[in-house]
C-alpha cells in the first residue's frame, strides 16, 4: 500500500508540474495578460490624447491663417463691428451741421476707411473684386477695381472682406423708428401719435425721437444707414416727418438738415379706428 500510494504521488506532483503555477489565486498567464491589457490601454489614451491636441493646434492655425492681414494701419485694424455701439463701423469724428465747427483741427484728425476685395452691388450688376474708400464722416470717395490706393495724410483703416457682398445703404422711407422705441409695449416710448385731435400739422417727429432707441443698432446692422422718421398713422393729418442717419449719440448727430421737408397724411383703417365712434 505504502508503494501504491507513492505511487499516487509522484503522479499527482507530475499533473502539478504540466498546469500553471498560481500566484496570488491568478495564473502567471492570467496576469500577463492583463500587463499586456493595461500597456494597451495606456498606449490608446496618450495616442488619443495627443490627436485632439494636434486638432485643436491645426484648427486654431487655420483660423490664424484666414484672419485678415494687418497692413500699414493707424490706429490697429479693428475688423468686428458692434452693433451696440453702432460708431464702431464709421467713427463719428465731425460735428452736426447744426453746430458751428470751431476747432479746424478736427477735420484733420480723420481717418479713411478702405474696404478692400469687396463684390459690390451696385444699379443691378455685380463688381467682384472692388475697393471701396469712405471718408470717416460715411462719405464714399471712390470705388474701383483692387488695389486703390488711399490718400496720403490721414489715418487708414482697412477691412479685407474676402469676397463679401457689399450693397449701398438702404434707405427707409417709412420708419417709425425712435418716436415708437423698443420695447414697444412700453407705453412711455409710444410717441408717435398726437391722438388729441385728427389733424395735427403742428407735430414734428424731431420732437418725440429717441436717439437712444435700442432697435436703431439693429436697423443699421440690417443694413439700412438712413430712415425718414414719421408721426403714426392715427390721425388724418400726423405732422412733419425727420430724416436721420442711422448713426450718432444725439438728434443733432444723426439729423439729416439738409433732407426736404415731408408731412405725413394717412386717409385708412386707423384714422377710422381712433375716430369712428367719437362722432
């Protein structure tokens, strides 16, 4: 029995010797492979890693590379426009023509505005590749085909527009802008009406226009650079109209002196709302 059970033995200790060792409950091949699972693991996030980083770095040098160049500009070239501040576009560096210009220096002080690389459209056809030259005050001096050259003596600044539709200023000749300033449910900014009578020749827009009016930003960012203001269409007679450009601090800034004198008349439905049943 002693021989049998050595026997046993030895053929246990050999079956032993043939499987694999344990180490801490887990096989030797067992651990390896997770060694081999986690060195992969790493690998994969650091090459991920570093892929978005290199995106990002391409991205933003793609971006660098389309901005517009900065060419001889003073002051620096300022290519965003704010439309809350809508002098951003055209500094307003001249009096109104309502004031007298006492300081001669001011006018020398202006800057040109060069727009360059434009596509105009202009009395129904299209200019690819045009310059355009403003005066600081929005007067346009000239418009030709790319490169024009700017005068000497003033400070330049220069948008490059890429290839930009470029349109001469709307003009709007119905516009109740500032005598019915947003928000418009407010009833403090509803001006535009003098409802105490149906003929009111007497009233002028000047008198209840808001330069301050929030909507007039976004007038000028759609485009439109000049507007004739009316009173509302309440009364048969409403009074005298304003024109403005769309740009400027105060009524002096933005009045139009020049503009032929309107009046507005309106014989529809809203005379006959207000009026109908007064008898």
């Amino acid at each position: 029995s002693r021989a049998w059970s050595s026997s046993l033995h030895c053929q246990a200790c050999k079956q032993a010797s043939m499987d694999e060792p344990l180490i801490g409950g887990v096989s030797s091949r067992g651990k390896l492979r997770r060694i081999i699972l986690l060195v992969f693991s790493v690998v994969f996030v650091t090459v991920a890693v570093v892929s978005i980083a290199a995106l990002a770095v391409s991205v933003q040098a793609r971006k660098d590379a389309n901005k517009p160049s900065s060419p001889q500009t003073t002051p620096p070239v300022t290519c965003g426009y704010d439309a809350s501040h809508p002098d951003t576009l055209f500094p307003q560096t001249s009096k109104s023509s309502l004031y007298d210009h006492d300081d001669e220096d001011e006018l020398s002080l202006a800057s040109y505005v060069l727009i360059q690389h434009a596509t105009l459209w202009s009395d129904g056809k299209q200019y690819n590749d045009y310059d355009i030259i403003i005066f600081s005050d929005g007067i346009i001096s000239e418009i030709g085909p790319h490169p024009l050259t700017p005068p000497n003596g003033p400070p330049i600044t220069v948008y490059d527009v890429k290839g930009s539709f470029v349109t001469p200023g709307l003009v709007d000749m119905h516009s109740h802008a500032g005598v019915y300033a947003a928000p418009d449910d407010a009833v403090a900014n509803s001006d535009g009406n003098e409802l105490s009578n149906p003929t009111t020749p007497q009233v002028r827009a000047i008198d209840a226009f808001d330069p301050e009016d929030p909507a007039i930003p976004l007038i000028l960012s759609g485009g439109v650079t000049s507007s004739q203001v009316l009173p509302g269409s309440g009364n048969t007679i409403g009074g005298e109209a304003l024109m403005v450009k769309m740009r400027g601090k105060t009524i002096a800034d933005m009045l139009i002196a020049e503009a032929p004198r309107a009046f507005k008349m309106a014989a529809g439905e809203n005379p006959k709302r207000v009026y109908g049943s007064r008898g």
